[in-house]
C-alpha cells in the first residue's frame, strides 16, 4: 500500500513511458543518420 500512497506506481508508469518514447526517437535519428538523407527541418521535426 506504500507503493500506492507515494504514487511510486504512477511514477513507474510515467517513466516508463518517458522511456520507450525516447526509445523511439534514439531510432528514428539512427535511421536518417544511416540513410543520410536529413536536413535541419528533419532533426528539428524528429526532435519534437
């Protein structure tokens, strides 16, 4: 129940979450980095 009181749990999720989109954009810039095909626009849109 402690877990529940400090919102440790709602954290987790948090985090987790927080971390599988950044998960997600570190692939996406891999991708146009291998493919080089990428201009500012690209970086900035990806970055967003």
């Amino acid at each position: 129940m402690l877990v529940f009181s400090l919102e440790l749990f709602r954290f987790f999720i948090g985090y987790y979450g927080f971390s599988r989109k950044a998960a997600s954009i570190e692939e996406k810039i891999e991708n146009l980095i291998k493919l080089k095909t990428f201009d500012d626009f690209e970086a900035i849109k990806v970055m967003q």
